[in-house]
C-alpha cells in the first residue's frame, strides 16, 4: 500500500506534457479527498472551443476544428479516438479513488463523479442527447449500474437536483429542474 503524504510537496514541474499534467491532476483530486482538503471539485478537460491537438494519441488538427467534423469520416474517428482518450482518463481517476480504503468502502464509494460532455454534436451544437457518466453512490445514497436513455427533454438539473440530495443538501430545485428525476 502506498503511504498517503498530506504535507506540503513541491511545486510540480510546468514543462508537463497534457497527458502528464491531465494525470498530475487526477493524483491531486484523489490526495485532496484523501487528506480532507476539500469535498467538492470541478475538473475540466477543455472547453468546446479547445484548440488541444491530440498529437501524442495520433490524432493532428485542433479538438475545435474537428468538432465540426461537416459528415467527414476522418473526422468521426479522429474524435472517436479523443473521446476514448478522455474516457481512459475518467477511468484513471475512478481507479485512483477506488483504490482508497475508507472503512467498509472505497472513496468511490463515498463519492459522485459526473462527467459528460457540454454539446452533444459539434456540427449542430447540439445541447440534447448529452453522454452523461455519474460514478460513486455517494456514501450509498445513489443507486449504480444502471443505464438511462432520456428520450424527452427532460432539463439535466433534475439530476444534478438527485446528486444534490443524495450529498444531503436539500432542496426541490436547481435551474431549471422541476425536481429530482
């Protein structure tokens, strides 16, 4: 087992690689829950607008750029090949915290991971039909191994509404949620 350090460490390099970095931050999110420092954390890989080249996966040409991929199949798989590496990263993470022992359970366990994507078709700028992963129970309190298709245009809050009361805030509402789902 590794031997968890929650004093202060150096500052990490700044020459890192994006995969380096992306990795590097993944660690910290999961030292931060594990020393206590925080309860709550956004990560963002990149905005829609990103300009990322994925070089280092193979894949040449601006995220943004690809996005609008006009019907063209490269397009279609360079951006298949970004989503898989952005998928490997999510699951780096949820290793890293289903690693960590916490009594009976895993930080996992204890937690509520989201993650999806802002736009579900750059050519359209699509904000239906979004790919939503939501890993952890929350300390039990949200069921797992489910899949959901929502096929009405049900708001995405309601969800967040779910996530909010299964952390124990209450309330009914969040943007414009009408309620849990």
């Amino acid at each position: 087992a590794t031997e968890i350090t929650c004093n202060i460490i150096d500052r990490p390099p700044e020459n890192l690689s994006y995969p380096e970095h992306v990795e590097m931050m993944c660690d910290l999110m999961v030292l931060a829950f594990q020393c206590d420092v925080t309860r709550i954390i956004t990560f963002m890989l990149g905005n829609a607008g990103s300009g990322r080249n994925y070089d280092f996966i193979g894949v040449s040409g601006g995220h943004h750029q690809i996005s609008h991929h006009q019907s063209v199949q490269e397009n279609f798989d360079k951006l298949t090949s970004i989503d898989i590496w952005e998928v490997e990263q999510l699951v780096y993470l949820l290793g890293k915290l289903d690693a960590v022992t916490e009594g009976t359970s895993t930080l996992l366990d204890n937690s509520a991971v989201f993650f999806s994507s802002e736009i579900e078709d750059g050519n359209s700028h699509a904000h239906v039909n979004l790919p939503v992963i939501l890993a952890g129970s929350a300390g039990g309190t949200l069921p797992t191994g489910q899949h959901f298709e929502v096929t009405d245009k049900t708001p995405l809050a309601k969800l967040f509404v779910s996530v909010l009361n299964g952390l124990g805030v209450p309330g009914g509402s969040f943007g414009n949620s009408t309620g849990a789902p």
